[in-house]
C-alpha cells in the first residue's frame, strides 16, 4: 500500500536494483582490467539472498583492492534480503556476519529475513530475530553517522528504548522503516485515553515463541531510559512503524511526510485512534501521506481531519467505520487507496458511499482518484459507482 507515496513503490525498487546488478555483473566478465576498474562501481550495492553467500563475501569484502582500499570501503547500499536463519542467528545478531564491520560507509541498510517455504511458515511462524546490543552499538558507531535509510523487516525485532537509542544515532536519516517494534502497552499518560476493556497482550504476542528455535529474544540497551528527547531527525521524511507508538510526538521530525502504520486489533477502537492521534498531531502540518495498514477499525475521517496538509490516504476496507463522517472539508486530500480484505466485500460498497457522500457535500474538493488494491471481489462491486464518480470528475480503479 505504499505505492504513490513520498519514496514510491518497494517492489518497484528492488527490480531497479537486481536489474541494475545485472549490468554490473556483465561489465566484471568482460576482462579482468575493466573488473578491476570497476571496483568502486561493482561494490556500491550489495544484494543478498542467500545466507550461505555471506561468509565468502564478508572475506572478498575484507580485501584490498590496487587502490588499497578494501573492497567493502566503496558499498553504499547493503540489503539483506534472505530466508530467515533460524540457528544462525546468535552469530548474524552480533553484526550481521561481520557485513557491517566490512562495510563501514553504507548508507542504505535494509534488512528482511523471510520464510520462504511452507514447511518453514508452519514451525517458525511466531518466531522473531531480536538485534543485540552489540549490532545496535555496531550501526550507531560505525554506519550511523551516514545512514540515510533503514529497513529492518517484519522478522527482525527491536524494541521501542533500543529503537529509540538508535535513531538518536542517526542524524541523517531520511527513510526508516522498523516493521517489528516492540512496544510497551500505551498508559493514559501516553495516548490521551484508555479503554478499560481492551484486552491487554501477553508477552508472547510481543516476543513471539520460541518454537524450541533457540533465538535469542531482543534486549534492550542497559541503562537506557526514556530517550524521546533525544530523537531528532531533521532529514527524516517517512516513517514506517508496526507498532505505532504514542511517544513519536516527542520526535524532532521537522520535515516529515510519509507514515506508514499498523496497530494491533487488541488495542480496541479507543485506545488506537487514541495513539494516533497522540503521535502524529504535532506533526500534523507537514505530514501529506498516511497508510494505516492494520488495526482496529476506526474513524478514519477523524485521523485525517488532524492531518490539514494530508493528500494522500491509504487504508483497509475492515479498518474502515462506516459511520465515519468528516467534521469538515479536507482541502488538499486528491488520492485514497483502499486494501480489500477477504470477508469484507458487502462493506465495499457502503464505504464507496460513504466517500461519494462526502464527495457530494463538497468535504473532498479536491479528490481526483481512488485506488482499490488487495483482494478481488469482481467488477460487481465498484461497476455502479465507477460512473457515478465520474460525474464528479473522479477516477475509481482496481
């Protein structure tokens, strides 16, 4: 659902970047002086996919090349992108293998560890791959200085005291994306109200289990507080957190544009429009995308009538609350996007009216489109109100 936004669509980058190492890889065949020449264009990105490649690589990595430079000097974008490492995880968590050390100068980091294989989905499904002090310190030491993007997936954990440790590291960061935070449960203090009947989560829910894996679970940094003050990221334009927190009001983020987030369905509707509104209000001038990936259903109108900048709005059709309504015209939204999910397909249509209502009312003067993606329930669902947005100069597409 972050297609359209501010640093446009993931998948559309990492196609670039494996087609751009394709003609990186041409080149270093045709002789051994144009490889050698080519060093620092050979090396600026590295793409793994395959965890029994790193050992060899971190050792050609470690090198000298005529320059007398090591190879791993002139690497500037370093993803990891590899089957979840199970057991190899108490050496990887260090350092990733010894590829940040031999890499001191990136500026991009991205970091996935997936579960390629149905086998593999069934027995590690719960598990997760906490980052260790030693990589945290190793990352605000060594690469933070530089890093301009940061990526750790839906497998990699953090919690929110060693997140926030390194982003205060980081003071160039422009792009971060931390896919499996860890976050205490919101107090009254932190997000303005508290549903006492929400059910509160279980330490397994946040930790994952173990599943007899032997991963380490995530620590925090001893003798680390509340560090909100501390986090000032002048750079920073998007913010991809699941699970969102509270504390993102504290944040320097003067010139942030993009935020992606998710909650869990146990927060109860309450206490998560509650956090949202808590974290993303005081940047509310200068945010114009928003995509609520997951979470309780909410009234979305009341998240965006906080954002008067906000022109782009991308959200599930079960987080949706029909009854929503707008407390006044949002002036410069010209895009939604919505996620279809299965079992909510009689909801579609409620929601295409509950927008052209709005639309009809003048509270969306400036829509221009709106974008269906996920699940396809069939033309049936938005043929009738294809036409009748039409009328109003508005394109609806799947």
């Amino acid at each position: 659902m972050s297609a359209g936004g501010v640093f446009g669509n993931d998948n559309v980058l990492r196609v670039n970047i494996t087609d751009s190492l394709r003609t990186r890889r041409a080149l270093s065949l045709v002789s051994w002086q144009v490889h050698t020449l080519c060093d620092e264009f050979l090396f600026e990105t590295i793409y793994i996919t395959e965890h029994k490649h790193i050992h060899p690589l971190v050792k050609l990595l470690h090198r000298c090349a005529d320059s007398g430079l090591s190879r791993g000097w002139w690497c500037r974008q370093l993803f990891l992108d590899i089957g979840a490492p199970h057991n190899h995880w108490s050496s990887g968590r260090r350092d990733l293998w010894g590829l940040l050390p031999a890499c001191p100068r990136i500026v991009d980091l991205h970091c996935d560890l997936r579960l390629k294989n149905l086998r593999h989905r069934r027995r590690w499904h719960n598990t997760r791959y906490g980052l260790s002090n030693h990589m945290t310190m190793t990352i605000a030491n060594t690469v933070g200085p530089n890093l301009r993007l940061l990526e750790f997936g839906e497998r990699v954990s953090l919690n929110l005291d060693t997140a926030m440790f390194l982003l205060s590291h980081l003071p160039h960061l422009e792009l971060c994306r931390l896919l499996c935070l860890k976050a205490p449960w919101p107090v009254e203090e932190d997000s303005g109200s508290v549903d006492s009947e929400d059910e509160r989560l279980s330490s397994d829910h946040w930790e994952g289990k173990s599943n007899g894996s032997g991963v380490e679970p995530d620590t925090a940094l001893e003798g680390v507080a509340t560090l909100s003050d501390r986090v000032r990221l002048p750079s920073l334009r998007l913010l991809h957190l699941n699970t969102f927190v509270p504390v993102v009001s504290k944040w320097e983020l003067p010139k942030l544009e993009e935020v992606l987030l998710a909650l869990t369905r146990n927060y109860g509707e309450n206490l998560c429009l509650a956090v949202i509104l808590k974290g993303l209000t005081p940047h509310a001038s200068h945010i114009t995308h928003l995509t609520y990936e997951d979470g309780p259903c909410i009234d979305v109108w009341v998240v965006a009538a906080h954002l008067p900048a906000l022109k782009y709005f991308a959200f599930g059709n079960s987080q949706f609350d029909l009854d929503s309504s707008l407390p006044r015209p949002q002036e410069n939204l010209h895009t939604i996007v919505i996620n279809r999910r299965p079992a909510f397909e009689r909801e579609m249509s409620k929601l295409l009216l509950n927008i052209a209502h709005h639309v009809k009312t003048n509270m969306l003067p400036a829509l221009q489109q709106i974008r269906l993606v996920g699940m396809d329930y069939g033309e049936q669902y938005i043929q009738e109100h294809i036409e009748s947005f039409q009328s109003y100069g508005i394109h609806l597409s799947a």
